[in-house]
C-alpha cells in the first residue's frame, strides 16, 4: 500500500466520521405500556410509583450501582384506592408470557398474600383485570379475587422437545 493510498483510506474514514449517522432508537414497547397505565392509576385513585430496579449510574461514586430492589420487583408499585397493596409488571403488547420466572415468584407471592399484582400488556388489559378483581373484592371474596389473579398469571415457560410427538 502505496503513502497516498494510506492518506486516501484515512480520509475517507474522517469524512465518515463527521457524517451524521440517522440510526433507529430502541423501541422500548414496555415502555409505552407503562405510560399509558400511569395516567390510568391517577385517574383511578391508585397510589402507584416506577420503580428502577436495574443498575443506575452514580456521578459521586462513577460506577454503576446496583438496583434496591429484590429480584423480581415489578415495574411499578404502591396501593389501591382502597389501600390495598399493588405490583404490576409491565410487559410489551402481546408478550406477557415473556415473564421470568423470578418475576412470576415475585408476584405469585404478592397474590397469595392478598394483594392486587398482575401482568399487563396493555391498559384496557390493566382496566379489565382489575375491574374483575375489585368485584370480587366488593363482594368480600378474598379468595375468589386471588384464584382470579393466580388464574390470568402467565403460565411458567416449559420447554418442549420438538422431537417428540405430543
């Protein structure tokens, strides 16, 4: 490789580099879920927060520090408006059966335990699934509005060998 070779390869990355790069931002469609539903709990009288449970960078410390939340905390969390305890997931239109299954421990426990928890993909999914909880709730069956609940939870993911012929 001849000197003006080099010097033209060079050039040619640094104009590249300067040029302005238009590259698709991540969707983030869990994201648009939870904003949908936020409003929705306002208007509701629920007392909900986002909770940031992945790592967040520090300034002071200039490292990442690790989440304060157990594994399998919910994308937001709170009360109804009665005062009951509240964990909802987040998930992307269609894919609440992408939970982990740390993620289902964690709100198969709040269930048992009486609380509304649940995984939504969608705000009219948010709206519909706790419309039937809260009936059950008025009518003072507690352990009706939890088999509701254990009932809607994503199943937990099994793999199934595609040799075999079920």
């Amino acid at each position: 490789m001849s000197a003006k070779d080099a010097l033209m390869n060079f050039s040619k990355k640094q104009i590249k580099s300067n040029e302005v790069i238009l590259r698709k931002s991540n969707d983030k469609p869990e994201q648009d879920v939870e904003k949908a539903c936020m409003p929705w709990f306002k208007s509701t009288g629920f007392s909900m927060n986002v909770v940031e449970s992945k790592a967040v960078w520090n300034n002071k410390a200039r490292r990442y520090l690790s989440g304060q939340t157990v594994s399998g905390f919910t994308d937001s969390a709170g009360c109804t408006p009665s005062g009951i305890g509240s964990f909802v997931e987040f998930k992307a239109k269609g894919k609440r059966s992408s939970l982990k299954e740390h993620q289902r421990k964690f709100i198969h426990e709040k269930i048992i335990k009486g609380c509304f928890s649940c995984v939504v993909d969608s705000v009219e999914c948010l709206e519909k699934t706790y419309q039937m909880w809260n009936l059950f709730m008025l009518d003072g069956e507690r352990s009706q509005s939890i088999a509701y609940l254990l009932s809607i939870l994503p199943e937990k993911k099994t793999r199934v060998d595609k040799d075999l012929d079920l």
